[in-house]
C-alpha cells in the first residue's frame, strides 16, 4: 500500500481528482486544511509484484512480503508513540525555558504582551490595569476580568446538537471526545450518535466502530426526512450528537442545503466548529458563511497547534458566538476542556516570562570569594 495526497481549493474539486485517479473505491485515510484550501491522504492498493518472467511472486513470497507490511506497520506503530512523548517532553521544557530566558522578561510590556499572544482589544484593555513589571498571579486575575465580555456556553442536556463547520474542522473527533466524556461521567443519560455524512469516505465505518466501543447507538440518515423519524422516536431526556458533512465557506449550495436540512429535520442546537490552525482570514470568511445557519456556539479545535494560548484569547475577544469549549490536544480522553476563562487565563499566566533576577555586581563576586579564601 502506498500514500498519495492531494490538494484542491476545496474537497469538491479534491474528490473529482481522487475519483478520476483512483476510482470511487479509494480509501481516504484523512483530510486536513492546509494555506491553498484542503489536503486528502489517500491509501493506493499497488499492483501485485511479478518476477522478471512476468509470473507472479509465489504463495510463500507473499507470505514473507506481507509480515514483512506487518513488522513495518508495528515499527511505524512505535515510532509515532515515541515521536508523541518527545513532542510532549519538548513542549514542556521549552515553555519552562521561555518563562525563565525570554529577553522580553524585562522589556516593555507592549512587546511582551505581544509575545504572549495578547493583542488587540485584549491587549487595550490589559494595559490598562496592568504594571510594567506584573507576575503571573496579577497577570491571571487581569486576563480572566478583560475576558468578562467573552459569553461561556454549555452544551445542553438533552435534545439533538448538530455539529457543523468546514471539511477537515475536527467534527468527528470532537464527537468521539465528546462521547467518551459522557461515558465517564453521564451513563445514565442515554446518548445516541447520528451522522449525516455521506460525503467523506470512512465516515460510517467510524462511527460504527465508535458505537461498538463504548455500546452506544449509531444512527444513520440520508436526508432531513429521515433524520426527523429518528429523532422522534429517540427518548425526550435523551442526549442526541449529529455529525454533517463538511461545507466549504464559498460552498453556497452545500451551506444552503445543511441549512435547510436542518431546519426541516427540528435541529435547532448548532455548533460551530471551528479549528485554530486556519489563517485568521480564513477563520473569519468561514465565520461569516456559516452565520446563516444560526450557529448557538463555537468549539475551537486543535488550540494546542498555537504558538501561545493567548492567540485563543485575543480571537474569543472579537467574537459574538457564545464559547462552548476548546479541542487541546489530540489525545480523545483528555482532549475536551470546556469554556471557562479563568481556566484559559491560568493557561497564558504560566507561560509568563518572568522579571530577570538582578545581576550581582563582578566585584562583589570577587570580594567575596577573596574573603571565604582568607577565612578557610
């Protein structure tokens, strides 16, 4: 098996290049945005190897070939695991690092709040009441009080939540993270997943996959129709996630008939969800597209692929749709961190860099240690 990836304006376009390539069968391992729109990871089957007579490779050739695949696939298995804890030991010595020699720690506080991710309206506002030279307890208290403009949301419980945004967004993961946490701590709250993709190739397998795991049940509808005869049927004190297919921001017609859809199928809880590793532009276009649905909050994903988590404050600054939670990590059972300023202001504080200590003076060090050798 091998990899190929493809990239479009959007994943109409990607999926015309992939059909045409590879057939409607191709195997779509992942998609994600990238700067020129969206990129899709594609599994190709490879022929079966042939000898120089053009026979092919003999039973136990294959069988030697394939644990060969097997040995590699564990190795790569490995490798990522060991790839992961690096990133994590890394991550968390260099922010200590930045919090002990960043040469912002004495400068102005202008710059280091800009260093830190605080800009804008935030920043204003922090300057405001902030010393030159504050610590991170004062910096804490001062970012949860200029966040008091920031509306925290709550999902609901119980009703149908239909989860929307652009392809690639983190719908899916979201709901994978969102029904683990459910398992955890509501298990007597029925919940029931449903999914109106019929786009991404895998999506069903999934889920399905998913359900069987946790012994949740999976619904599936191919149209508003059948959606509204499910959800009627389901219990009232039942908690319902509806996982849509993907719209691109230009995608009028994708956007008008999830819309519509929705509205027909008695879905009126929608959450935006929106991921943090798109350019602020393109954040902002997708905001705008997806208002005509009426969106009742937004979930930021993949905050953790920020430089700072102050970005994630300055932006929530700026926005009118309530904050319904963040996506911080990739990790399915630790990943979701419900809305909560104080918590994200905590979250920046610690990153702070701190005053540097005063220098002590060459020659005090000197007299000092003439004198220890004059006293031993």
């Amino acid at each position: 098996m091998k990899i190929k990836k493809y990239r479009a304006a959007d994943s109409q376009q990607a999926m015309r290049l992939i059909r045409a390539e590879q057939g409607p069968d191709a195997s779509i391992l992942t998609c994600y945005q990238v700067p020129e729109g969206i990129e899709f990871v594609v599994a190709i089957n490879t022929p079966d190897l042939q000898d120089a007579s053009g026979r092919q490779l003999s039973v136990r050739a294959r069988e030697s070939q394939k644990n060969d695949e097997t040995a590699a696939d564990r190795d790569l298995m490995t490798l990522r695991h060991e790839l992961g804890s690096m990133r994590v030991l890394l991550e968390r010595n260099l922010g200590r690092l930045v919090a002990q020699e960043s040469p912002l720690a004495t400068g102005d506080l202008a710059a280091r709040l800009t260093s830190a991710g605080l800009g804008g309206v935030l920043q204003q506002r922090l300057r405001t009441v902030l010393p030159e030279q504050p610590d991170r307890e004062t910096l804490a208290e001062a970012i949860k009080t200029s966040l008091g403009a920031v509306t925290c949301g709550e999902w609901p419980a119980h009703g149908a939540t239909a989860l929307i945004g652009s392809p690639g967004a983190g719908k899916t993961q979201l709901m994978i993270t969102l029904a683990l946490q459910h398992r955890r701590r509501s298990p007597q709250t029925p919940l029931f997943l449903v999914s109106l993709d019929r786009l991404r190739f895998g999506a069903r397998e999934q889920l399905m996959a998913l359900g069987k795991v946790l012994r949740l049940p999976v619904l599936f509808a191919e149209d508003a129709a059948a959606l509204r005869d499910e959800l009627a049927q389901l219990p009232a004190d039942a908690r319902v996630l509806v996982d849509t297919a993907g719209a691109d921001h230009h995608d009028e017609a994708a956007l008008a008939a999830l819309g519509k859809s929705l509205d027909a199928a008695g879905v009126a809880h929608r959450v935006l969800v929106m991921a943090m590793d798109m350019s602020e532009e393109l954040r902002q276009l997708t905001l705008s597209a997806f208002a005509a649905l009426r969106p009742s909050g937004v979930v930021t994903t993949r905050v953790d692929t920020l430089a700072q988590p102050g970005l994630l404050a300055s932006w929530l600054c700026r926005q009118d749709l309530p904050w319904l939670g963040s996506s911080i990590s990739r990790d399915h059972a630790a990943a979701w961190q419900a809305a909560d300023t104080g918590a994200l202001a905590a979250r920046i504080a610690v990153r702070w860099p701190l005053a540097a200590a005063v220098p002590v003076p060459e020659h005090v060090e000197r007299w000092s240690w003439s004198a220890q050798r004059r006293t031993a």
